[in-house]
C-alpha cells in the first residue's frame, strides 16, 4: 500500500484540513506512515521522506517563522535526495497557497514556486476534496483508483477516539489589518445546518463523545455579508450560531462541545445565554489583541476592551467556573509603552487560563504591511513579550 504523510503547522483549522486530507488518502487506499518519535523536526523529515511515496506539507502564513520552517525543509530534501536518490511526491497545502491563488491574493505565486522548487503539486484549502482528481492528472493516481473513490467513504481522522473537530465555516471577512486569514483561505462561507449535523452524528457513530466546531470567526456563522456588519457585541441580536449550538446540544450522545475561535466584535447576549448550556466547554478563547482601544481600531478590530471586558462579566454570570483565553499582539505598528501598558492592565481586570502572546511581525499584502511603519524594535518587542509573558504567568501562580 502506498504511505502518505502529513506534517502540519498553524492553528486548528489546519488540523482538522489535515484529518480530511487523511480522510480522502484513505478512502483512495493510502495507508498513514508510522512515525517513530523523533528528537528534531530535520530527523522527522528525513524520515518521511525516506519513506512516504507522498509527503503533504499543510502550511501556516500567520508567522514568518512557520513560512520559514517550509522553506528551510529544501535543504533536507536535497540532503535526502542526494543520499538515497528519493523523493516522495510532494504536496505544499494550506494558507502560504492559499495566500498566492484564489481571489485575494497577497503575494505573487510565481514567488512562492521559486523558493519552493521542490514542490510537485501546490494546493489550497479549498481544493482538499478535488485532490483525487488533481493527482489522477499529475499521474500519481491511477483511473481506477480514481474510479473506486466515493466522496461518502471519506471519514476525517479523529485526534483521538473520543474527540472530532468539524469545521463550521471556512475564510474570513473581517480583515483585521495584520492579518493573513482574509488572504489565505478566502471569503467567509457558512456550511450549511443540516451537513454540519450530519457530521457530527456520523462521528458520534464513530464513538465521539466531545466536539470542537471550528471557523475563523464562529460567531457569524450562517450569517449573510451584510447581516455579520450590524452585529454589535454585548446587543440583544439572534445570532443562528447561538441556534446551531442549541441544537447541537439537543444531541443526546455528545457530552461536550467547544467551538473557536470567536471575536469580542459579534459576541452577542444570544451567545451568552447559549454558553450557559451544560455541555458547553467550561473554557472559552476570545481573542482580544490589544488592552487599547486606538491599537484595536489601527488593527481593525470592531469592538472596545470594555466590550471585551463585559462580554467576560456577562459570561462569568452564567458560568461562574468559565475559563477564558485569548490572543495578544505586542509591538503592533504604533503601539507606545503606555498602550502596551493598558494590556497588562487588562490583564490584571480579566484572569485568562491561556494567552497566547506574540510579537507583530508584518505579513506581505496585509493591511498593516501596506500602509504602517514596523516602527516597534524588536528589542522593544522582545521586552514587551516577555515582561507580559512574566506578568501573567506570575498571576498564574497566585
Ligand atoms: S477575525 Fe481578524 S484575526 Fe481572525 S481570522 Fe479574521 S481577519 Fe484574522
């Protein structure tokens, strides 16, 4: 049987892309490669590459440093290749490719084939279900296993038995400045009710007893272009994610759900009064940015801290237990000491179980890229990551 591997990178959209890959290479008559484990990422690839007939890369473009990793892995193919004369057939998917095709392109795709020559097949997020059909052309997949391939034998690996992630709506609209999402993986589109369900009692078929439904902003799920804009956080709107996660608890088997990301812009009381539901995870991620408000409008968010901070009181009321995390981005385009300051105030207003802390680098074709000065050094960077790092993991302990 042919092995295929997958290395992943990014956030949680990508894993659960990477387990339809999985699901689609299976149900074609791949068998998974075994990884042993592995004290470094170069051993890792080595190994694959010695042993996969083919290799999907799922890239991430939020950080250089990911974009990085990909390009660096050149040097262990061509390592590899000289050794052993091998070379699965290989794969590069996710948002770097989604970044240079489709509608919203950031950057120039002719580049990206440039420093990735080793590439023999680039495919973006929406391509996954068409990948049969693509490899049967670039001759890796013969016409009858191409023939034998039903859509409905596709299963998505589960991270664990218990466990699936389902995806509720693909892209985003809301083009925060510094970021690559609105690029890479397109316009926001809903699934539709009756599909995701469909899914998730295929899953629980399957033994799944916690889900986690997935979107870059879950919120304005099954909401039209338009509609998502006049949602205010903290109003009174309906929100159909408030509905959909209603009914999704109505399933007897599921014991718990969990859903991210969600924003502070369109969280409304609708949601809140959802998230006082049993089986809705005791921890919720919320991504806040920045604890300034003139940050958060030069990043394009569409809500306050106060909208954040009341959002979290709101929530607290109806679960008391609720953990929150969030995102933070220090060193954004203007950002002074004193607005950086107003973070790690907030910090001290709003307990969060998690945070991830990052510090802003400038993505190609975003926004912040185009229009603002990087005028934050990296020093100041280092010291703001890292004296709010200190911070909060210090709250931790108490
Ligand atoms: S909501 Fe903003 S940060 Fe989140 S994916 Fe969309 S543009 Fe990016």
């Amino acid at each position: 049987m042919a092995k295929y591997s997958i290395k992943t990178f990014g956030c949680q959209a990508n894993i659960a892309d990477s387990n339809s890959i999985s699901g689609v290479l299976e149900a074609l008559g791949y068998e998974e490669l075994i990884l042993p484990k592995f004290d470094t990422e170069t051993e890792e690839f080595s190994f694959i590459l010695n042993n996969a007939d083919l290799f999907i890369v799922n890239t991430c473009s939020v950080r250089q440093k990911s974009e990085d990793k990909v390009y660096g892995m050149g040097k262990v193919i061509k390592m590899v290749k000289d050794e052993t004369g091998k070379k699965p057939f290989m794969v590069l998917a996710g948002c770097m490719v989604g970044s240079v095709t489709g509608e919203r392109q950031r950057w120039e795709f002719e580049k990206l084939h440039k420093k990735t020559p080793w590439v023999d097949l680039f495919i973006n997020p929406h391509q996954i279900f068409e990948l049969p059909v693509i490899l049967q052309k670039q001759g890796v997949l013969n016409e009858a296993a191409l023939a034998k391939f039903d859509p409905k034998n596709v299963n998505a690996k589960l991270d664990s038995p218990l466990h699936a992630f389902v995806n509720i709506s693909y892209g985003c609209d809301n083009f925060c400045t510094y970021c690559v999402v609105p690029y890479a993986r397109g316009k926001e589109i809903s699934r539709g009710e009756e599909e995701i369900l469909k899914e998730i009692k295929h899953r629980i078929g399957q033994g799944v007893k916690q889900i986690t439904l997935c979107g870059q902003n879950v919120n304005s799920w099954g909401l039209g272009t338009t509609e998502k804009f006049e949602i205010r956080s903290g109003s009174d709107q309906k929100l159909p994610f408030a509905d959909l996660l209603r009914k999704i608890h109505d399933i007897p088997e599921l014991e718990k759900i969990s859903f991210l990301s969600s924003n502070p812009f369109d969280f409304t009381q609708d949601l809140v009064d959802a998230v006082s539901l049993p089986k809705i995870s005791n921890y919720i991620h919320i991504a806040i940015q920045s604890g300034n408000n003139e940050v958060l409008k030069r990043m394009n968010r569409r809500h306050t801290v106060e909208d954040f901070v009341a959002i979290v009181e709101k929530l607290k009321k109806v679960k008391p237990d609720l953990e929150i995390g969030t995102d933070i981005i220090v060193g954004f385009p203007g950002e002074t000491r004193e607005q950086f300051m107003d973070t790690v105030e907030l910090f001290k207003k709003v307990y969060f179980a998690v945070a991830y802390i990052a510090m802003y680098s400038p993505r190609k074709g975003t926004p912040a890229e185009k229009f603002f000065t990087d005028d934050v050094s990296r020093d100041e960077k280092k010291y703001r990551h890292a004296y709010l790092t200190k911070f909060w993991k210090g709250l931790k302990k108490k």
